[in-house]
C-alpha cells in the first residue's frame, strides 16, 4: 500500500493522526517519515520490517500496545493504536501515529480500501484440503511465465492475515493470489467482501472442520460464498468431478477441472513411473482448453494432481502461455509438510511429512500414495489424530485404520494422540509398535526402532497433535 495523505483520510476518515508531537489537520498537506511510500502492514512486532505499518490489536490474551516499543525499535514507519498512553517515554520522532476506536476494524477498512484501488486480477483459493499447495502450485507457474504476483506466505489465511496481505500489494503488481480458509459459518461471506476477487476457486469439500459446519453440504454452502461478489465479470472455479458443486446454479461465469472428459481443464493418461534411479513420479497429458501437453508432475501423490489442475485452471485466465505452465508444473516440488519428503538426521532412510494438517480424505491421501512407493526400505507409518471431525470422529478414525490393514506395504503404525485408539481397534496388535500420547513419546521410540535398519516413515496428523516438531527433531 502507498502511505499518504490521501489514502489514508479515505480509508480512515474517522482517525485522528499525529506526527512530531502534534495533530495533524485534515485539510492541511502532511510531513512524515516515509510519506509516500510503498509499505507493508503487520500485527505482529516479532516480524515487522524496516519503514512498515504496525497494527496495535487487541487480542484474546495479548494486547499489542504492549509491543509498540518493540516496533519502533525495528523501525516502523507508522503506527495504529487506540489509545496514545502506549507511546508515553518512547520516541516517536517523526513516525505517523494513527488513533483510530478499533485497531482490527482500521486493518480490515485499510484492506477494504487498498483492494478497492487494485486494478490487477485478484485470485481467491479456498478448499477443504489443497488450498497452500495449489497457490504453491500456481507460485511456480506464474514465476516461469514471468508474472510479478502477490502471493501469500506459507498457510496464511486468517481475516488478519488476509486484511495485511490486500495492504502488502504492491501498485507494479502484476497478480494477486491469496487463501481464504474458514471454520465458522459466516466467515467466507465477510472474507469474500474484503479481498473481493476477480477469479476465485473452490479446490475441494470434505470434512475439514465438519465439527463446526455440520454436514458437507454446510461446509459446501460455505465454501461457495467466495463467488458471492464475481458479477457477470468474474470466474467461479469448481472441481468438476465433484456434484455438490457441480450440480448448483452459478449467478457468474464458471470453470471446472478435474478427471472426467466434461472438464475444460483435465488429466489425462495419469501413470505412476520411475526414473533409472528409483525416483517415482506422475506423468499424465494435461487437456488444457483445447490445447494439450505431456507433464512430468515430481509426486505420486494424487490429491497433488487434483491441486496441479486446479492451478493450471486459474493460470488460464492469467493469461499464462502453455509453454510457461508446463515449465511451472514440472519444476514443482513439495511444499513444507505437505507430503514432503526428507532424508533422516541420524540414520539410513527418509521421512515424508504430511502433517500440515489432516481430515478423512487427505489422510487417505497420504496412505495410499505411500503404499504405492517402491522401496527396499521398511515402511512405518506415523498417524496422529483428525481433529475437528465432530460426531463423526469414531467412524472416521476406524476407517483409516481399516485403510492401513489392509496396505500392502505399511509393516507397522506409531499412532500418536488420543482418538486414535480407533484407528488401533482395527489393526492387528504385531503392526502396532507404539501408541503414545505424544510426539514427545513418539521421538525415543522411533530413534530406537530407526537404528536398526533403512526405513521409510510416512508422518500424517491435524496440525494441533504438531507431529511437525518430531519431523523437525528427526530430519533437522
């Protein structure tokens, strides 16, 4: 965003702002430092850069006038508070101080009016399971084509973190591409009103945070307020394989990927191969509007496909050529702990961490992937509960169980956390080398088990059983 004068009256029209000590007059022309120039907006002062726009909220538990010390200290540029008593002994010197009545309501009115001044296409990415991966995905699409595009970082798809990443957008921006997650009802509706996109796609509904939705059909509803802003001028994207979506009566243009020969955007020929040393990966030729390409895709992962054609669909109306998104999707590799694979710290064998996050379908996902993979190695799998799965849980739990029993290559299960007894009633005893409460009590087990030979240990669980800090413990 560009900090002056005449943005920041528009978006704030209500706030008071101050500089060196005084109020500053609407009607008069402003001083400050770094007038004028292209910031970044934050709220939280661990990361706030040099010349950024620190956003004092009141949380839960922390109120981040505590830190805006701390932000001066690493040199902001301008400041959003609701009370002034927090500045009293520091010094402000000539940075912009801000009063507004609510510091979230100011970050949330600041993105509304950014995106409001955007004139580039505007990509929202929501979807029970894929949305990080797919905007990994187009990141490298759009890299080849040579698109300069605004993505957001990691997993981040927060209302806050949406409200700073809108602020963040620079005006040379060629694209913007930002996820949009949800566990409430309501929530997409006052997220899509914010970011207000130009394309917008649904990668997929499942039972992701089914405990707060209800039913799939909720989660679907909820799902497809992300187009309630498209018009007549903006694209709906939707998996096309999928009837809840596909099925529903669009107000806007749509778009459908997938499998099945009805896609506009499809896979097709998939085939699982290995290179001369081993190294399995898909080929498939992807149906592209019309046009058509052989694609070495580097996983085996088949819900990885479904997240390359869903960004092969948005790079579409990006305008990206064929030849720029064959490079982008074959010069792909996994993401962070999603179905990333990495070589052990201390001993013979590799780990593949999918542990980001886990519901029904993406832990079945993972297992069958797994299984697929041709190795002399040992293949431990490591499963940790799915959390957020409501009355459902115990059912759930049991199929996955009922899924490794009957694997032809999974020798034994490390089962970490508490629902996952139920996976544990479903297998054999001897396939069953540890249940623990913990990944603290998973580590020691595992290290005396790694020891002994080449192992290959599949790593699956919700985010909150943090199966992520015994990958790091074993690989880093």
């Amino acid at each position: 965003m560009l900090l002056n004068q005449d943005f920041l009256l528009s978006a704030l029209p209500k706030a008071k702002f101050y500089c060196s000590g005084a109020e500053l007059a609407h009607q008069a022309a402003w001083t400050f430092y770094a007038s004028g120039k292209e910031v970044s907006a934050f709220f939280d002062s661990r990361v706030v850069e040099q010349d950024g726009l620190f956003f004092a909220l009141n949380g839960q538990t922390v109120d981040g006038h505590d830190f805006v010390a701390q932000s001066l200290k690493n040199g902001v540029a301008a400041i959003v508070v609701n009370r002034l008593d927090c500045l009293k002994g520091l010094e402000v010197s000539d940075r912009l101080i801000i009063l507004v009545d609510d510091t979230t309501q100011a970050l949330i009115d600041m993105a509304k009016a950014w995106r409001a001044r955007l004139t580039c296409p505007v990509v929202g990415i929501t979807g029970s399971i894929g949305k990080t991966s797919t905007k990994e995905i187009l990141r490298s699409i759009l890299v080849s084509a040579g698109i300069q595009a605004h993505l957001s970082s990691k997993n981040q798809n927060t209302l806050l973190s949406l409200c700073t990443n809108i602020l963040g957008v620079k005006t040379s921006c060629q694209a913007v591409v930002l996820e949009v997650g949800i566990d409430r009802t309501g929530e997409m509706a006052l997220k899509a009103d914010i970011l207000r996109p130009t394309i917008a796609i649904i990668t997929t509904v499942s039972y992701s945070h089914i405990k707060y939705f209800g039913n799939l059909h909720n989660i679907g509803f909820e799902k497809r307020q992300i187009f309630k802003n498209l018009g007549g001028s903006g694209v709906g994207i939707i998996p096309g394989d999928l009837p809840m979506l596909d099925n529903v009566c669009y107000g806007h243009p749509t778009a459908r990927f997938g499998f099945k020969t009805k896609n506009s955007v499809q896979a097709r020929k998939v085939e699982v191969v290995s290179d001369e040393n081993g190294q399995a990966f898909i080929t498939f030729t992807l149906k592209w509007y019309g046009q058509k390409v052989p694609i070495k895709f580097n996983t085996i992962h088949r819900g990885m496909l479904n997240n390359a054609l869903a960004a092969s669909s948005v790079a579409y109306f990006l305008h990206v050529p064929i030849e720029a998104l064959k490079e982008g999707l074959e010069s792909y590799t996994a993401f962070e702990n999603r179905f990333e694979q990495r070589k052990l710290k201390d001993f013979n064998g590799f780990v593949i961490s999918d542990c980001y996050n886990a519901n029904p379908e993406s832990m079945k996902a993972a297992i069958l992937a797994f299984d697929s993979i041709k190795t002399s190695a040992t293949k431990i799998a490591v499963i940790g509960d799915m959390l957020e799965l409501g009355s459902r849980e115990v059912y759930w739990h049991r199929f996955i169980g009922k899924l490794l029993n009957k694997s032809s290559s999974v020798e034994k299960v490390v089962l970490v956390g508490d629902l996952v007894r139920y996976v544990a009633g479903m297998l054999p005893d001897e396939m069953i080398l540890a249940k623990v409460d913990t990944w603290q009590e998973a580590e020691p087990i595992l290290r005396m088990v790694l020891a002994k030979k080449q192992y290959f240990v599949l790593v699956k669980a919700s985010l909150g059983i943090a199966l992520y800090k015994l990958v790091d413990k074993l690989t880093k």
